[in-house]
C-alpha cells in the first residue's frame, strides 16, 4: 500500500516525465513517437521511482527500451529542471516495459474466439410455500 506522499509523487513524475519525453527529448527516438507512461511506482523514501512505458506504437519495444534506459541520465537531468521547485530529491529511474496492453488485446482476441453456447430458458417457477425465501435471523429485540 502506498502512502499519499508516495501517490502524490508519482502522480506528478508521470506527468512530468510524459512532457519531458514528449517536448523536452525528443529526440531521443528520431522522430518516432515517444512511448507513453502508464505507470510509476516510488519507494517508500521517494529516491528510486519504477516507470512503466507502453511502448504499443513502433516496431522493436525491445530495442526502445534499451534506447530510454540507455538515456535515463539525460531524462533524469530534464526531469530535475521541471520539478526542481515541487521536490527536494529527483529519484533514480528504472524504466520497465510494460506489456499490459498487448496482453489484454491478446486475451481479448482469445475470448472472442470461444464459443459459448446460449443458456437453454428457465422453467417457470412455481408458487408455492416451497418456494418462500428463508426468514431473516433476528439481532435484536425490536427488529
């Protein structure tokens, strides 16, 4: 469970670095688009910040990740003149690709090739005292 100050921090290293890829470096992925960010996680002291990028949008996310991980000095030293004023401490990056998209088209595209067939219709229930729901337990006197 994180804490507010780890939410908070998080939160604003996500925007953040999401402008500094975008406006700041780019660079950095010749002209390509800069993957997106779907996720950061902070240590408890705030020093280190896990960045999850969704790299959907290109052809090798293998050979991105290693280019953004090979430039995370350079993103770190851009990240500390945006938010030199909200924070005390730029923290160390750690950039992992995060694949939860890719896996939820693939689960998608394997649920919609099973074939479910329909539920056979319900008989009609019969009225009877058999079918009365069962009477609530009583937890106190006046209920």
């Amino acid at each position: 469970m994180e804490s507010k100050r780890q939410q908070k921090m998080a939160s604003l290293l996500q925007q953040e670095l999401a402008a500094v890829l975008q406006r700041d470096l780019p660079h950095l992925f010749g002209g390509g688009l800069a993957p997106s960010i779907s996720l950061v996680k902070m240590t408890p002291d705030l020093g280190q910040a896990r960045v999850y990028l969704s790299l959907l949008l290109g052809t090798d996310a293998d050979a991105r990740l290693a280019l953004v991980r090979d430039s995370a000095k350079e993103i770190r030293q851009a990240l500390a003149k945006r938010i030199r004023k909200t924070a005390r401490v730029v923290p160390e990056l750690t950039f992992f690709h995060d694949d939860s998209a890719a896996y939820a088209a693939h689960m998608d595209g394997v649920l919609g090739q099973l074939h479910i067939p329909p539920a056979p219709p319900a008989a009609p229930a019969a009225e009877g005292p058999d079918e009365l729901p069962a009477p609530r337990p009583r937890l106190f006197k006046g209920e």
